[in-house]
C-alpha cells in the first residue's frame, strides 16, 4: 500500500509540472507577432532570461533568438526560441525544451508562413546566388556557431571553423571561404570575411563580388557570437569584431 502511495505521489507531482509547462507551450507557440509573444512569454517566471537577440536577415527580414528558463515550484527547464519575423509578424517559429547539457530535448515549431519563407529564400539566392531549400536554409541559419580563434583560460583552444578558416586561408582556398561569406549564419559569414580579408592582406587578390558582399555585411553590421580567452558568450559588432583592429 505505501509503495502505491508514492507511485500516486509522483505522478501527482508529474502531472502538476506538467500543466504549466502546457501553458507555457501553449501561450508562446499560439501566438503570430513577436509583441504578442513577449507579452506571454512575460507571464512566465524566469531566473536567467537574456535578452534577445534580433540580427538582419535582408529583405526587411529578421532572426530573433531567447534562451530563458522556467521555473515552477522545484522544477527548472532551459528553453530557446528562434523567430523570423517580417514588420513584427512571425513567419517561422521554432520553440526547443533544452536538456541541462544543451542538447536538444523537444522541439515545436509554430506560426510557420510557407509563402513568406520561399519569398525570403528565393530573395535570399538571388542575391547571393546561392541554392538553399527552405529547410537547408533554416538549418544552416539556426545551427550553432561561435567565432574566436583563441578560447578557454590560455587562449589556445579553436573551434574547428576557425581551423578550417585558417586552413584555407594557407592554401588560399576563395572558394570554401566565399560559400561561407554566402551562407545565412552569421558566424560563418564572419569567419569568412577574416579569412578573405587575410588572403587579401597577403597581396592575393580576392573576386570583386566577394568584396562587395563584405561591404554589404560590413554596412549591415550584424551581432557576432563570439569569444576571447575564457569570456565566453560575447555578443560583438562585425565592424567592431574584425576591422576596427585593422589599418584601412
């Protein structure tokens, strides 16, 4: 009979952190503008609730992320939202329960306009003259990147883009580099346009379309992930991140 008890027990209590989390789901994934989202989202307790980041897409077009936490009672669950959105409206929404390593437990997608996200793709490789589907689009833009080429407490630690970078850069690979500069992540843009630069620098000439894509970026100016020794987490300015050390 005890045992029965506290089997009841936990199921109970299961089910109680459950009925929030229903909310919560239910409150942000029902919703079609980022306004009206934060609005519920701000209903919700959070400890660690960092602000978001909105970078340009292009085409009036943008790509919001916000981790956050929810708290009920003794329960703690990590979560990130990513959004494209256009005047306000979201034309694609992504909702992820994150596990305590990061990984990826469950994920929603909502408010998901197929129209809009061919238009912003079509735009997207027309300009860049690139092929992305709607899907290789989406999973390049939200995958996770960071740029540094030096981390943890000395320093001496890359990621392996940044290895990559410098790799090509050595055998002046404008190629690889240049499929970077054209990709919808912005730390893979980023990497390209420090290794393009340092081709450049080195007295080889980069393509003309190559450089007006920098300059574009360059006036564009998009938040880049990053960090420098152990500060990890930095949200850095590309002009402010590559060029500012560097004599024009």
């Amino acid at each position: 009979m005890k045992r029965i008890l506290i089997i009841l027990a936990l199921l109970i209590s299961v089910s109680a952190a459950a009925e929030p989390w229903d909310k919560l789901v239910s409150g942000i994934t029902s919703k079609s503008t980022l306004t009206e989202l934060r609005s519920a989202k701000s209903k919700f307790y959070s400890r660690h609730d960092r602000t978001p980041l909105t970078r340009s897409l292009d085409f009036g077009y943008k790509h919001t992320v916000w981790e956050f936490d929810f708290i009920h009672g003794n329960y703690s669950t990590d979560f990130k939202i990513s959004l494209i959105t256009k005047n306000d409206s979201i034309i694609f929404g992504n909702l992820e329960r994150l596990h305590w390593k990061g990984k990826v437990k469950e994920s929603i997608k909502f408010s998901v306009d197929g129209l809009q996200l061919m238009n912003l793709v079509n735009s997207y490789n027309g300009l860049y003259l690139t092929s992305y589907s709607v899907n290789g689009f989406l999973g390049e833009l939200t995958r996770n990147y960071y740029f540094s080429l030096g981390c943890g407490d000395t320093g001496s630690s890359r990621p392996k883009e940044a290895e990559l970078m410098l790799k090509w850069v050595e055998s002046k690979n404008i190629k690889k580099l240049s499929n970077w500069l054209h990709s919808p992540n912005f730390e893979l843009q980023a990497y390209a346009i420090d290794g393009l630069i340092r081709i450049k620098e080195e007295g080889k000439a980069i393509p003309k379309s190559a450089e007006d894509t920098i300059e574009q970026l360059r006036a564009r100016n998009s938040i880049i992930i990053n960090c420098s020794g152990c500060l990890m987490g930095l949200q850095t300015p590309v002009n402010q991140l590559l060029f500012d050390h560097r004599k024009e």
